[in-house]
C-alpha cells in the first residue's frame, strides 16, 4: 500500500480489525520513510459493476460516488456514521446480489430512495430532490403530500 504522504510503497500494517458489521476489514498503516499513520479498509466485491445512465454512457460503478451522495442527503442528521457505512454497504450487496453487472442508473437510485425511506424521511426527500431533479418549491409540496397518506391537496 503506497503512503499518502510520501508515495512510498513500502508501508507496515501495525492492527487490523473486522468493520461495518464484518463485511470489511480496517487497518492502521505506518509508513517507515515519513512516519505517517493511516487508515485503510478492504471490502469483498462480488463483481465490477457498470452503471448505464440515463443517456446511454456506461461507466464503472463508484462506491465513493454513493456513498458521497448518502452523506450529503444525511447531513446532520442523527445517523451514527456506522450505520451509514451499514446502509451503503447494505445497498452495494444488493446491487452486486441482483447477478447482473450492468445495472440501469434507475435502479441504484430506486434503492437509495427506498432504503433511506426507511431510516430518515429528511434524508429521503433531500435525495429524492436532486434524484428527480425537483425545479421549483411546488415540486417538493407535491412530493411531500405524497409522503402523507390520507392528506388532500388544497388546489
């Protein structure tokens, strides 16, 4: 593993342990050259994954890039960070679980939305906001009434 720091690629792991619910493992790094610490995580992927966009492009699946976008809709909300890391390892399981390795960009933002449903309503609107691309304050008073079974439209 190459050290952040310094680039060298000759770098010591000094403790590993099981995290997010033992499907990855973390290790604490030392670098000999410039004595830098760090902290890697090593995960199991089932397959490589290709997104197809809405317009047709594939491109390789991005952990990261969703994990990124979760984060954002989960913004001081009250998650424990390893819950997050539960949920967004929960939803690349599923996606690599599905046996296909192109999945329509649809799905994944399909799964999202649902998962967040379930564990905070904020989350789940403010993802749906941009995942729908939502251009005016109507957008959300129509989405949110949606939310609330058994409430009727003053229009």
């Amino acid at each position: 593993m190459r050290c952040p720091f310094c680039g060298n690629v000759d770098t010591q792991v000094k403790d590993s342990r099981p995290a997010e619910d033992h499907v990855a493992i973390r290790r604490r790094r030392f670098c000999p050259a410039c004595g830098g610490r760090f902290t890697t995580y090593e995960r199991v992927q089932l397959r490589d994954l290709v997104v197809i966009k809405s317009n047709g492009r594939r491109e390789d699946f991005d952990r990261d890039k969703l994990e990124r976008s979760v984060r954002i809709a989960l913004q001081k909300r009250p998650l424990e960070p390893e819950r997050i890391d539960q949920m967004i390892s929960g939803i690349v399981r599923r996606l690599e679980s599905m046996g296909e390795t192109d999945i329509d960009s649809k799905i994944i933002g399909e799964i999202v939305m649902e998962t967040l449903a379930r564990i905070d309503t904020v989350a789940y609107v403010r993802f749906a906001s941009v995942y729908k691309n939502f251009q005016a304050a109507d957008d959300f008073d129509k989405f949110v009434s949606e939310l609330r079974p058994g409430e009727t439209s003053t229009e």
